[in-house]
C-alpha cells in the first residue's frame, strides 16, 4: 500500500493478471506469463520484427468492476514515446472506460513525462462509492514489462461482466490493424468494435511487417478459440499477395475448419486521388483478393467472405487519416462503424 506519485491518499496496489481482474487480448498469457501477442516458444522461427512487434501491447485489456472512488494506474514500459505522427498517449498510454457492456464511456487518459518509462497517473476519483464497471486499453505501439491498478484500500473488486460469447476475434495486419495513428489506445478500431460488439479481440496487427508470412499465419492459427479470423494486410505485401493469401487461408482453414474468415482489401490513401498508379495498384489487388475467395467458394469453402476495404473511411476518404494512409481517430471510428455489421453478421446472434 503505497498513496499515488504527488498524493497523500493511500491506495493498494494490484496485479491485474488474475480473477477478479480479466485480462483479454494476450491470447498465450497463461503460458507464457508476459504481456505479448504471439507465443514466446513459437515452434518456428519469425521474422525479427514480427518477434519485436509481438512485444506491443495493442487489444490488450483489463477489465473488473470496483466501488473504489480512486482507480489509478503505475507502468513500466519497455521504452520511451518516440513515434513522430502518434500522439505519445496512442503510443504509450492506457485510456480507461467506464460502464456496463455496450454501453461504456470514455473517462480519461494517463498524461505523463513522454521521455520516461515508468509512470502513475489517476484515472478516475469520485465521491461516491459504488460498484462500476472499468476496462483499461493497453498502449498500441509499444510493450509493457508491468503495470499495477491502484484501489482504495479495502474496495470491492469483482469480475466484469461476461462477454457475449465464448471465444475471440482475430485480427491480422498492418500499421493501421495496430492503430496507428489513434490519439489513444480505446481509439483503434479493434478497440472499438471489441466495445460495441462486447467480445474479446486479438490484435495482431505488426507495423510495416503484416506480409503474411507461413510461419506466422501457423502461429496465429493458435489462438485458442477463434471465432473469426480478419486478414487485412494487403497495405505490406511487395507483389506476393496471390502466393501468400491462398497459403494463410489453407493453413488457418486446415487448423480450423469452420471458423469463418473474412479478408479484406486496403482502405483507401490519399494518394489514390492524385497518383493514378497507386489506384490501379490498389483495384488489382482488390480484385485479386476478391477471386481468391471466389474461387475458396467454388472450392466448397462457404464460410469465407471478402469485404472491399476501400468504403470503410467512408466519403472524404483523406480527411480520415493522418498523414494519407493512416487513420485518426476519425478515420478508426468510420472503420469500425463499417465493419460492425459485417462482423456482427458473421458472428451470428447471441441473444443479447
């Protein structure tokens, strides 16, 4: 029990890697015990920066609900901010939502020192205590050797309600599936929809390096309990996407035989306005894509979809981005509000 950095309060400190507390989103926690996105013993080599990307922490999440009137939060990152178009809190930081499934609210944010690796900040005070429902987002772009939540002392701590269904929801890709550029971590789409659908995401999303690689498609076809496979990564391929998307959907198909998949094309860069090559580029990989799952169909293969990534932005495709290829927050926010009903259908009802 120690009070906060700056504070005369006292507050208990907690590992938030066991019950009460739910940790999602680090699919081979339980084995490995660290807070990575792809097995520490792979059985396969994987390319360097994969392995290094791994380390990052984005879809991760902690969930419970408490009466504190304080919730606060002390970190150890693996390094300093030091991405130039991310805001340090998207890279770095931990944003916090209050309040029961499908109905959370963002609350507030850790501001801290960007040169710095460890840091407290107090996310949450209130006068009243009562039982409330709290969800954490890991940073995006970055790893986290611990992190520890701070409760009054004495508060109660129960599990967070359940999710709506057993299982998780696996999304592979790039830079953007990692949530480049999000202001904050609640901000990358996969955050988003892991909230408006109430379900467990997997984010597996490796900046500059979703190439589809064998070796790492058999890793994530590891992921225990899949109950929807998101392949997104056209934006990193060099001209191999007709070898390596048939071969990552016969592994994952091979691994899990009714799982559905849904592949995806690139959003929509700014560029593609003014460069006329880069658009072409992009109609031909699209439709590459889309004869790929055509041609799963005519195989037998009925639970593969494809969905043209090019709408999800919506109108004013660059006005959604940063810097013309990665989204803002704004940008996030359309995708998600566009894939929502796609992902929701291929799920299926739940009964909530």
């Amino acid at each position: 029990m120690a009070p906060l950095t700056g504070s005369t309060t006292p507050l208990y400190w907690h590992e938030p890697v066991a019950g009460p507390f739910r940790l999602s989103g680090f699919a081979w926690y339980r084995h490995d015990h660290v807070y990575r996105r792809l097995p520490l013993d792979n059985r396969e080599a994987l390319p360097a920066a994969v392995d290094h990307l791994a380390d990052h922490t984005a879809g991760g999440q902690i969930a419970f609900q408490s009466d504190s009137r304080q919730i606060a939060i002390r970190v150890d990152l693996k390094s300093p901010a030091d991405m130039n178009h991310m805001p340090a809190t998207g890279q770095c930081g931990f944003d916090l939502y209050i309040g029961p499934s499908y109905a959370r609210r963002f609350h507030g944010t850790t501001v801290y020192d960007r040169l710095q690796t460890r840091y407290e900040a107090l996310l949450f005070e209130h006068t009243e205590a009562r039982m409330r429902e709290f969800v954490l987002n890991y940073p995006l772009y970055q790893g986290v050797k611990r992190v520890q939540i701070g409760l009054i002392p004495k508060a109660s701590i129960r599990p967070p309600k359940s999710w709506s269904r057993a299982g998780r929801v696996v999304f592979y890709g790039t830079s953007v599936t990692q949530g480049g550029c999000a202001s904050r971590p609640g901000m990358a789409y996969t955050n988003i929809l892991s909230r408006s659908l109430n379900v467990e995401v997997v984010n597996l999303g490796f900046s500059g390096s979703g190439k589809g690689e064998p070796e790492v498609i058999r890793a994530i076809a590891t992921v225990p309990d899949p109950l929807l496979f998101v392949l997104d990564y056209e934006a990193n391929t060099q001209g191999d996407l007709a070898t390596t998307l048939p071969e990552a959907i016969r592994i994952l198909r091979g691994a899990h035989k009714d799982v559905p998949i849904l592949v995806i094309s690139r959003i929509a860069f700014a560029k593609d306005a003014t460069h006329e090559e880069n658009l072409r580029a992009r109609i031909a990989n699209r439709d590459l894509q889309s004869e790929v799952v055509t041609a799963q169909h005519e195989a037998g293969d009925n639970r593969i979809h494809f969905l043209d990534g090019s709408v999800l932005l919506g109108p004013e495709t660059d006005e959604g981005t940063v810097d013309g290829t990665h989204p803002s927050d704004l940008g996030f926010m359309r995708m998600a509000r566009n894939l929502e009903p796609v992902i929701r259908d291929l799920l299926g009802p739940t009964g909530q």
